[in-house]
C-alpha cells in the first residue's frame, strides 16, 4: 500500500456531490464553518478554466458547490461567526498555558496559515511574536504586515531556545523540527517548557519530540480532539447549515439529469447554424475575411440568444414533472432523442 494511501477517501455518484458541498461550505473541517476553504475551492475552478480541464458538467458541480457554500456563510450564524484552524491553535494554545501576553511565540512558515496564525495571536493578547521563513524576505514583509519579528531561517534554533509556544505551517514534505534538534535546544533550557502546535499536514514535526521532557506536541488530530463536536455556536445552526447542503445538493442532481439533454439541444442547434452559415458563404464571391468573421460572429450570438431562455428555464426548474414537460416538448420541436444522464461521475479521490 502507497503510504499516501490511509490519507485518500473514494467517493462515487452523488455521495462524490455531497461531499464536496459539504467541504465547501466548511462543514467537513476542523473548524467548524471555516471560510478559508470556500476560497480554495474557488481558486481551484478559477485554475481549472484557465487550463481548460474543467468541462461543463465539472465545472457546474463546482459552480453549484460555491453557491451552497456562499448561502451558509450568509444564511447561518456560522458564516457571520467564522473560524479557522489557525485560531482554533491558538485557543488551544491559551487554553494549555494560559495568557499569551507575556510568552515568547515562535511563528514558523509566513504563508496564509502563519499569517492567520499571527492575526489571531494578536487578538488573544500576544505581544512577543517572531516569524521564520525559508525566504527572509517574505518573513519581513509579513512581519511588516501583522506585527512581529522577522528570523533568518538558519536562526531557527535560537527562535526556539527562546520561546514558549511555536506555531508552524510550513509545505515542507519531511518534518523540520525533529527529535534531535528539539532535543539539544531543551538540553540548553531543561526546566523551561516548550509547547509546539504543528498546523502543517504532512507534519512538519516528527511525533517522537513528545518522548522529550518538557516539551508538549499538539498535531491537527490533537485540535480535531480539542475542538470536539464543536459546533461554532449551536447544533441548530449545524442543522440548518446541513439542510441548506442537503437542498443545493438536490438542486445540483436535477441539473445533473438535464445537463446532457442541453448538452443536445446546444449541439442540434450549432449544427444548425453551422450549416445555413456554410450555405450563406457559398453565394458569396471572394468575401472578405473580416466579413466572414463577422457573419460568425453574427450567427454564434443570434444562437446564445436564441437559447438563453430555454436553456435558464431548463436549469432553474424546481417542479420535475415541469421540466420533464419542458424536455418532452423540446425533444419534440427539435427532433431529439433525451441522453441517459451519467450519474456515475466516475470514481473520484479527496
């Protein structure tokens, strides 16, 4: 088995629907109503477009999963309350010592958990912050940008010979604070405890430093624990947030069954047009290039209008014996044949 493996979840059909609108919507995390994914989410669609690898129906799933995310952060107390996991650390960080005003924290990686990181360290009181980045720069300018102290990444182990609390969330794909540097740091500073709270998944500290006296690990399974079944306020907004999920998902699987059926009509159509514009062209003598770009143009615009209607209602029906209605008379005026919908949408890992 690939050692990646225990970490994948195999989603198929509409289970693969639901899982992704419950991610997005912030259901799914650790942080209960986190927001941070919603613009991940985004980001991703926005990348995909742009490299043309997300098709119609991808891209309508994901479209769909935005919406459902966006309606329970503007309709739940969890969207106008929301967390992260960065602030969930810290609560767990003040929780375990107690007020951050007077403790030394050491903030490792200057991407946007550190910088969260810092933003709420800041809130719960804390004064001595440092940051260390791989890029120095980058650690000064965020320093610059939430309060801090900018540390040379090579200066690492001085950071950690003076903190109490060290936060880190860096990409690193092997552990950057192992047993043996923790080790000889708290051979310099044996009766000063050091709590280290690892955002970063992998791990960016290796499990074995909690065999080290002193020194406390808390790990993104140590937060799933501390946070519990929290529900950011009340079940009820829990509940209402899943039903707002449960209702998009719906939504989106009546679109799922129409979608090849437009998927036909928009094809009959273009051919359609393809064709009266290749009869048009044929009584035309050595037109000019911009007048056949023109024609195109005219003829690709005439049929986006034409079937902005059909298409909005097809789309946005609630009733299904209505749209079954609709695809029966559509079917009808333009000599279809209604596609069997591919509900499969093939087996998909998270």
């Amino acid at each position: 088995m690939h050692p990646i493996e225990p970490y994948i979840r195999f989603f198929t059909g509409n289970s693969t629907v639901a899982h992704l609108f419950q991610v997005t919507a912030g259901l799914d995390s650790i942080a209960i109503g986190e927001t941070q994914i919603l613009g991940q989410v985004s980001q991703a669609l926005d990348i995909a477009l742009q490299c043309d690898s997300a098709r119609h129906v991808l891209a309508s799933l994901f479209r769909a999963a935005i919406h459902a995310g966006k309606r329970v952060q503007n309709e739940t107390e969890i969207g106008r309350r929301p967390v992260s996991i960065s602030s969930i650390a810290v609560q767990l960080a003040e929780t375990t010592l107690g007020t951050l005003t007077d403790k030394q924290i050491l903030v490792i990686g200057a991407g946007k958990m550190g910088g969260y990181a810092i933003t709420s360290l800041r809130e719960h009181g804390a004064q001595q912050i440092t940051l260390a980045n791989r890029t120095y720069q980058r650690a000064t300018e965020m320093a610059a940008k939430y309060g801090g102290v900018a540390l040379p990444f090579e200066n690492m182990p001085d950071g950690l010979k003076e903190a109490d609390v060290v936060f880190t969330s860096t990409a690193a794909l092997q552990p950057i604070l192992q047993q043996d540097l923790i080790g000889k740091i708290m051979s310099r500073r044996p009766h000063r405890p050091l709590t280290l709270i690892d955002l970063a998944v992998p791990r960016n500290v290796e499990t074995r430093v909690r065999g080290i006296a002193n020194v406390q690990l808390f790990d993104m399974d140590d937060l799933q624990r501390f946070v519990g079944i929290s529900d950011n306020g009340s079940h009820q907004n829990i509940t209402y947030a899943k039903s707002i999920v449960a209702e998009e998902v719906a939504d989106y699987e009546k679109l799922l069954r129409v979608i090849p059926f437009i998927g036909e009509l928009h094809k009959k159509v273009e051919q359609i047009r393809q064709f009266e514009v290749a009869r048009t062209l044929r009584h035309l003598s050595d037109p000019d290039p911009e007048v056949l770009e023109q024609i195109d143009l005219l003829s690709r615009a005439l049929v986006r209008k034409i079937l902005h209607e059909p298409t909005m209602h097809l789309r946005t029906e609630t009733n299904q014996e209505t749209l079954n209605d609709y695809v029966d008379i559509l079917s009808r005026l333009f000599d279809l044949s209604e596609p069997e919908p591919d509900l499969s949408l093939k087996k998909v890992a998270i």
